[in-house]
C-alpha cells in the first residue's frame, strides 16, 4: 500500500537537516529546502517527489541565483512505502553528499 501525501510530508521534513524551510505553492505542492548554508531541494506534490541538489550560480561578483540540480524523482503512487520511503531516502543522502563534497 502507497503512502499519503500527509505521510511523505512528514516523513520528508523528518530526513532533512535543519534548518527547514517550507513553501506552499498554489499548485499544491510543497517546497522544502534543507540545511545552512542550503544543501536541498525536495518538491512534494499529491503524486510525486523530486530532489534536488541546492546549487548557485554567479551572476557577477557579489550577486548569485540559485540553480538546483535534478537528483531524482519518484512517483510515490506507484510503489510500496518500503520501496519507496528507502528510494527517496537514498535521493536525499545523494543530493546531501554532492553539495558536502563541493563545500570549501
């Protein structure tokens, strides 16, 4: 049996680093930006979630926008919670270890 959206909204906030930041969006999905300085993005939606890599680009000395890289997505309706719960899991380890292993 999949998971609800209200189980993968607190099972997603539980595996972040904190700091959280949310962000509701008038599509009905939810942003969750984890970590000081940012080290993830993950987008849950009524039937997927998405990670993301926290990445910047410089636009000129002191000013940069971010600009995150796709790790991975799952559509969570389609797989057991076990399957799924480790599939993401393994997506935000992913995305954390990328953005550690680029910090100076």
């Amino acid at each position: 049996m999949s998971q609800t959206f209200e189980e993968w909204y607190a099972f997603i906030a539980a595996h972040l680093g904190e700091p959280v930041e949310r962000e509701e969006r008038a599509d009905g999905a939810t942003y969750f930006t984890s970590g000081s300085p940012p080290e993830v993005i993950v987008r849950l939606t009524p039937s997927s979630v998405t990670v993301w890599e926290y990445s910047v680009t410089w636009e000129g000395p002191y000013t940069h926008a971010a600009k995150p890289r796709l790790i991975g997505s799952l559509r969570w309706r389609r797989v057991g919670e076990r399957a799924g719960t480790k599939a993401v899991q393994a997506l935000i380890d992913g995305a954390k270890e990328s953005r550690r292993a680029k910090f100076r």
